[in-house]
C-alpha cells in the first residue's frame, strides 16, 4: 500500500540507528527516480545515456540489458539457453562492486 506514496520514500530513506530521514545516495539526478542499491542505479543511468553495452553476436542489434540480448539470440538466431551463456560469459564477464568487471584470482 505504501509503495508509491510519499510515506513510502521516507521510510526507505529512515536511517534506523539515528531515527532521521536521510536524502537517498541512489537517486538518478536526470529523472529523480530512487533505487535501493547502487547497481540499479548505474543499470538505470544506461537509459539516459544511450550506451547499448549488449551486442549481438551475429548481427547489429545492441541493448543496454543481457536480459534483451538474450531474448533476441534465442528468438532470432535460435540459440540454446547454454550456447548463449556460454558466449555471454566470454563476451560480458561478471561485474563485480561498483560496476567494474571482477578480477580474476591470482594463483
């Protein structure tokens, strides 16, 4: 019932140990819009930037989502759901903290 209203968006922002309402840190500064984790952030901001960071492996489409990326391998280019994990995970590795690509462990 709260989850749009005004009500809602301070007690997302009600810092527990202090009892006061805090500004979000996570707030999309051209539209807004609040998030609850940093990385939702940075997945929003590609909206309003325009970087298609998602590039089709066999033709030119390009999207901001692996999700959609997905989505049109599967129904276009008839890829199995492991061929394209497969290919996703050379192509896009895994972001780790703060968006940056994870570092491999050194032995």
């Amino acid at each position: 019932m709260l989850q749009g209203s005004a009500s809602a968006r301070m007690l997302a922002n009600l810092n527990y140990r202090t009892g006061m309402i805090e500004e979000s840190k996570r707030t999309c500064h051209w539209c807004g819009h609040e998030f609850s984790c940093g990385q939702a952030l940075r997945r929003h901001m590609l909206i309003h930037t325009g970087e298609t960071p998602f590039r089709c492996f066999h033709c030119d489409y390009a999207t901001n989502r692996r999700e959609s990326l997905k989505a049109h391998c599967l129904r276009h280019h008839e890829m199995s759901e492991e061929e394209f994990r497969l290919k996703a995970k050379a192509a896009f590795p895994p972001a780790g903290p703060r968006g940056r690509p994870r570092k491999k462990p050194t032995v």
